[in-house]
C-alpha cells in the first residue's frame, strides 16, 4: 500500500509520474526486444566428449579441471520430454557443474530428437538398447565395477526398469529426482489421463511420432495461464525490477525445446504406467522378462518438491517402499518440478545433498590407484 | 511566488497509478491462474478435451489414408520409405554395436585367460630353469611363444573390428542425410 500511495509534493509527484511513464516504456520496448530480437543464451556449457553413440542418442563424458575424488562414476538419465541439458542449464545453475567440481566422474544420456523412423521406439527398446549399453560403457571407461544412476523425472522411472532388469555394471546408488515409480493419485494427470474418452492405443496408431507441439500443450496445460502468459509478464516484472534476466532466457529456451514422443513409448507409458500401475505391482514385461522392484538392491535416494504438480511426492517416496536396498533417503524441498535442478534451492540446497549423499557412498578414486 | 514555493513544499498522499496497476495485475493474474489450475483439473474439461482430441484423431486418420494413397502411386519416396531406409541404417548399427560388444567382452576374457595362462608357465618356467633341462626349457618357450602369438591376432582382430566399425560409420553417415530430410542439423540435434 506504501509503494501505490506516496507522500509527495504535487510537483515531485509529478516526476515521479513522468520518470515511472519513462521507465514502464523502457521496459516494455526491452521487454519486446527480449521476446523477438534477443539471440538464445548459450546452455550445456560443461565440456563434454560423446564417447558413444547409437540412432540419435550420445553418451556424453563431462571433463572435468578439478581433481577427481570418486571411482563410481555417475550416469545421468533424462526423461523423454524437453532436452537434457537442463542438468547442465547455465554455468552457476548446473547439476552436471556441480557434480564435476565436487570430484565425480559424471556421463549423461542424451536421447537426441525423434523422428519418424523411431516412432515404434518403446520401454523395451529404450532400457536395452541404449541405457543398459551406456550403463555398461559409462562402467568400462570409468574403470569401475559399479556405477550410479541419477534419474530425472520419467528418467527415474527407466533408470527403475533397467536396474531391475541388469545385473552388471552392479549399480550402487539410484537417486530419483520427482521420479514417478507410483502411478495413483497422479493429480491432474490422474483426471486427464484415466478420462473415459481418453485412449493411449488410438492416439499411438493415429500420430504414430506423437508432434512435439501435443507432448508441450500436454505439460503447459497443467497451469495454462502460469505457462502460456504467466511466463511472459514475469519477464516484463524482472526487467521493471531491475533484476538479470539470463536466467529467464535460459529457463524459456529450455522450456520451448521440446521434442517428439515415440508412439510405441508413449502407449507404454500411459497404458501400463499411469493407466495400468504396472510397475509397483511387478506386472511391467520388457522383451519377455517380468521388471521385479524387488530385485533392486541400490542405495535409494528420492528427492521431491512439495510443490510439484507433474510428479506428486507419493509418487517418488513409492521407491522407498517398492525397491528393497536397505539404505533409503527420502528428502523434501519447497520446490515445484523443476526446482529440484533449477534456481537457488536447487544450487544451494538439492545439489550438495545429492553430492554429499553420492559421496558417501562411493569408492574413493585414491583407495584404488 | 511565495503561493507556488507553499504548493511545492505542501506534502499529501497521492495516489500513484504505476505501482497500483502493477500491484493489481500481478495479483490478479496469481488468482486468475489458481482458478484456471483449478478448471483444467475437473473431468468435465478433459471430457471436453477428449472429444476435440478424438474428433482431431479421426481427421489425422483420414488425411493419412488419402495422402498414404496419394504417396504409394508417385514416384518419388514417400516418408515411410526414408523412414524405412533410417530403419535399416539403425539396425545396423545395432548389430556393429553388439558385435562391438561380444569381442570387448570375449577380448577381455581371453586376455584375463592369457594372462593367468602366461603367468602360470612363467612359474613352470622358473621351476624347470632349476632342473636344467634344456628340452623342457624348449618346450615351455614354445608355449610361451603360442601365447604371444596369440596375443598378437587377437590385435589384428581387434584392429580389423575398428575397421569395420569405421567403414560402417561412414555408410552411416551416408544414408543418414537421406532418410532425415528437413531435421535439424546434429548440432542443433545436440544441444
């Protein structure tokens, strides 16, 4: 109320008028500069080397300029919506960064974009053809017997499928970060997706390659004015304020980068997952053999945000109960879903966790040389 | 003069339209956006969501029928065609990666195997140079010779596997242009 009243005279008042006319002007041509002229930041800055490829998917190997404290080395996995790099987003704000600074030998399976060709891509096809391979690459250039896997969002729920599926390379630590192993009460999904008229089968077969387009209206739908003008009219807020705006242009490229769905994957996982919760009841087949949680023995970690509206928490905390490694974390951040690996909770809080939990268990890299 | 500076110096609250616009706004677009989350929750909107979707679906059917015929009788190569052709390309690469595979793990055996076998007759060898046979001594450096020999194929494999591999890649990077016709290019793909 003191900012929209002001005690002035009529003529300091009328400056103030003048300059917050001036000022609004500013920021509104600025604002619409940002929007259609500004070119796209620079994101997944960490370096890298792919040190294997398969369709579209590399496997990349980050380097690292410090000194290297840890054997096991760590496999990101990224769901299949958007692009991975928003574990690397921008130096400062980077999962990858952080990791690699803290000593660990970190690798990330990027999917590539779909194309038609890869339209019958399905979970099987996923889990054995490309992240158990990198699984095993990620062990072989490392040097290591075992390895750990951070899953994000439906990257959690893969990185689930193979580790009940594969033996070796032993994998010691599963960390979820909002990671669906839960189906039930999905929140909005659970009203859109188990709608009668809704049919995964009729959607696969007549798309085939779900458009990239339908998957972004599928998310930006969840909060439809947040996402579709919320998202604009915050930028025009940060740059009245003053305040940087990189960080908005790096969060709305990653946002707008989206790419398309296999059909196949997406029958799997609205059918058996959010239809069917398959896979908390062991009724999950990849290529004829049962996905068992139980036969999971890794160390848990499963990390939510209290505000997120793609992943409920239940949805996550279900690892704790399901899989049977005797060593489970479970931690709670006042995040939404991209808050776990975005903006500063995400740096000053979720980061050195996963690091210092991943530490904790992990072969020192000295031990062994 | 002195009624202007009075004016100047006179201090009231006024009202200050920016801010309050600003205020307002942000705080109604807060509410505006609980309301809609709200909306886009209830069965009734993905009632009516699905049958758009449904009524788009069979549109998406039809105009795939009619252009799939359309395609089929031209003479050029349709999408599922390139598709068809990236299919290939991929299997393929499929089948050079398990190969790859198989002799990484069939060469790390035999060198472990090697290695355990090379070290087993050095100990033999030690133990016979003490028996001053000079046959035995023959015989064991035979053996090891086998071993090196061994050893030095399993090289020449390995190097004409990476040939291969190689020769595959370029095949790859052949056909791929072809099938993925107005992509983006890999380093867009990459980022």
């Amino acid at each position: 109320m003191d900012e929209m009243f002001q005690n002035s005279s009529p003529k300091e008042m009328g400056e103030i008028l003048q300059k917050a006319q001036e000022h609004w002007l500013h920021t509104t041509l600025r604002w619409q500069e940002v929007l259609n002229y500004d070119p796209k930041p620079a994101t997944g800055c960490s370096p890298k080397e792919s040190i294997w490829s398969k369709n579209k998917s590399q496997l990349y190997h980050y380097r690292t300029t410090t000194e290297r404290k840890y054997r096991t080395p760590i496999l990101l996995i990224y769901a299949l919506i958007n692009k991975p790099y928003v574990l690397d987003l921008t130096p400062g704000s980077s999962l990858v960064e952080y990791l690699v600074n803290e000593g660990f030998d970190v690798y990330l399976l990027d999917w590539g974009e779909f194309e038609w060709e890869d339209r019958d891509l399905g979970y099987a096809d996923l889990v054995y053809d490309y992240i158990a391979p990198s699984a095993k690459r990620v062990a072989r250039f490392a040097q290591s017997s075992d390895i750990s896997i951070i899953g994000y969002c439906m990257g959690g729920t893969m990185s689930t499928l193979y580790a009940a599926l594969f033996d070796k390379p032993k994998l010691r630590n599963l960390v979820y970060l909002a990671a669906p192993i839960e189906f039930n009460k999905a929140g909005t999904y659970d009203v859109w997706l188990k709608a009668r008229g809704y049919d995964p089968d009729r959607i696969a077969d007549a798309m085939e390659l779900i458009p990239k387009d339908f998957i972004d209206w599928g998310t930006r739908m969840l909060n439809p004015m947040a996402n579709y003008w919320g998202t604009y009219t915050r930028l025009w807020k940060t740059i009245e304020e003053d305040k940087p705006i990189h960080f908005w242009k790096v969060l709305n490229k990653w946002a707008s980068d989206n790419i398309n769905f296999p059909g196949a994957a997406y029958r799997d996982w609205i059918r058996d997952f959010y239809q069917g919760n398959k896979l908390i009841k062991n009724q999950v087949v990849l290529r004829g053999r049962r996905v068992q949680l139980q036969r999971i023995q890794a160390n848990i970690l499963a990390l939510v945000g209290l505000r997120d509206h793609i992943v409920m928490p239940h949805q996550t905390a279900a690892a704790l109960t399901y899989l049977r490694g005797h060593d489970k974390t479970y931690l709670e951040f006042p995040v939404g879903h991209g808050g776990l690996v975005l903006g500063e909770i995400a740096r000053d809080k979720v980061f050195p966790e996963v690091a210092a939990w991943l530490g904790e268990r992990s072969d020192l890299w000295e031990e062994e040389e | 003069m002195s009624n202007e500076n009075e004016m100047d110096s006179r201090r009231v609250m006024m009202f200050n339209p920016y801010k309050f616009w600003k205020n307002v706004y942000f705080a109604g677009e807060d509410s505006l956006s609980s309301i809609t989350r709200k909306a886009v929750e209830t069965s009734s909107f993905a009632n009516g969501v699905d049958f758009i979707l449904n009524a788009y679906l069979q549109y998406l059917r039809m105009q795939k029928e009619i252009t799939t015929q359309i395609t089929d009788n031209m003479p050029f190569a349709s999408r599922h065609d390139m598709a068809r052709v990236a299919k290939l390309v991929i299997s393929l690469e499929n089948k050079v990666d398990r190969i790859e595979d198989t002799l990484f793990d069939d060469l790390e055996e035999l060198k472990e195997q090697s290695a355990a076998l090379t070290g087993h007759m050095n100990e033999r060898k030690e133990a016979a140079a003490g028996l001053d046979d000079d046959e035995l001594q023959e015989r064991f450096d035979k053996a090891l010779g086998t071993t090196k020999e061994l050893l030095t194929k399993l090289s020449g494999i390995e190097e004409a596997v990476n040939e291969v591999k190689a020769a595959l890649a370029t095949m790859n990077a052949q056909a791929k242009p072809a099938a993925r016709k107005g992509r983006k290019s890999p380093s867009q793909q990459s980022e």
